[in-house]
C-alpha cells in the first residue's frame, strides 16, 4: 500500500532514531500529497533515510509513529500488536488469573500504539481513542480484539466521545461495537467492584493494576483515612484488616 510521504528537516531525525514515536510539525521539511488527519504517512529523513510510518494528525504533534518498519499497517499488524500487548500482561500474571480479570491491555506508547488505550472488564474490552487515526481504525481494532482473545471476550465497548480533537469534528457517539450483555463486574486481587464505564469519565476506574495489592501487604501498621476518595485501593486496605 502506498502512502503519502513526510520528509524532515535536517538533523530532525535523531528522536525517531531513538524510537521516540511523535513527529512534530516544526521537524517537517515537505509532505508529498494531501494526507488528511489520521490518514497512515511514511516518514523519512532529509537523506531519504525511512524512518517510521504512522496516523498523520492537526497539531503540535503532527504523526505519531506505529511502527519504526517499513511494513504494512493492515489486519495483521493490529493482531501481532494486540496479541504482544496480551502476552505481556499475561506474562505480568494480570491476564489469565483466576482472581483477577482486570487489567489495562494497550497503555498508548508503551504498546507501540500511540493514541489507543484499552481497558479489560472480566469479558469485556473499553476501548479509548485519542487521535483521529485510532478512531478510524476502531472497527480493525475490534476484530484484531476477537482474533486474539477468542472467547475471552464477549464484549467491546466504544469510549472515545470525550478524548478525540474537537476540532475534527467526528460526530462520534460512545456505544458498543461488540456484543452489550454485560454484568458490569471486575474482580482485581479478589475484590469485585461494579463499574460502570458508559457514564464514568475514564475506561479505567483504578489507574495502575497491581498497586492496590501492593498497598494491602506492605503497609504494617494501622492508620486512620482522613479524607476517603471514591477509588478502589481504600476497599484493598480494608480487605488487608487495616483501619
């Protein structure tokens, strides 16, 4: 597949050649075509050096890299990212545990996904846009999702009406993409907990799996909450007997 072209200044390649996965604007010396926001763009160097490809978008960010290869962004490659995601989480002990099925599948960057952000519920996927490229390619996403999790999943659900730019005017409405029975239970560290991802603000209702366990066996001694927030890891100190 051919796509349109980004070229960078002189000496502005140094970060993509450390991986780093933004393209700024002020780095662009020519874009070769008409690539509109979150159309896939192959970027190269001032020597015509490839470096990356990735969604083209609005903004002080002007590309954010997918992949540092020069290689298709298709069906497989949104399996082979979703699947390295899953393994490295089951791998973590977070995916697969009998007492706990809640977890943060993709976390953007750090999954070579820049702009995508996935949270599992027991046997449901919310899945969180923030780039207009993530948004277009929502439906690839779910079916890269029931390839490699099979019957794990029985349900993707859409949060991307608060995150993606306003000014690119999707009309996106948060909804399902997949399935919708849904019994709006999470169990993290034996601890169930209802969420309720169609109203809440975040996919995520604690922000770093793992954490609450921690707080529950390291702290030794008692101590008393002064200010409570609605958050799971005050339920996890309980649990722990302390007071």
């Amino acid at each position: 597949m051919s796509y349109c072209k980004v070229t960078l200044k002189p000496k502005k390649e140094d970060s993509l050649l450390r991986f780093h996965p933004w393209v700024f604007s002020g780095a662009i010396q020519s874009i070769e075509g008409k690539p509109e926001e979150g159309d896939l763009v192959e970027v190269y160097g001032s020597n015509g050096r490839f470096l990356g490809v990735g969604h083209c978008q609005i903004g002080s960010i002007a590309v954010r890299i997918l992949s540092f290869q020069q290689i298709p962004v298709d069906e497989t490659f949104w399996e082979e990212r979703i699947r390295s995601a899953y393994a490295l989480r089951r791998s973590l002990g977070l995916a697969g545990a009998e007492d706990n099925n809640t977890y943060r599948l993709v976390h953007g960057e750090g999954d070579h996904l820049p702009g995508l952000v996935i949270d599992m519920y027991s046997e449901t996927a919310v899945v969180q846009a923030h780039s207009v490229g993530m948004h277009l390619s929502r439906h690839a996403i779910a079916d890269a999702l029931k390839t490699v999790m099979g019957e794990d999943l029985k349900n993707i659900y859409y949060k991307s009406e608060a995150t993606l730019p306003y000014k690119a005017d999707l009309a996106c409405e948060d909804g399902y993409l997949y399935g919708g029975e849904v019994e709006d239970i999470a169990l993290e560290n034996g601890l169930k907990f209802y969420v309720d991802w169609l109203k809440g603000q975040k996919p995520a209702f604690c922000g770093s799996a793992g954490q609450p366990l921690s707080i529950g066996t390291v702290c030794q001694r008692p101590f008393r909450v002064k200010y409570v927030l609605l958050h799971g890891r005050i339920l996890f100190l309980c649990h722990a007997g302390r007071r």
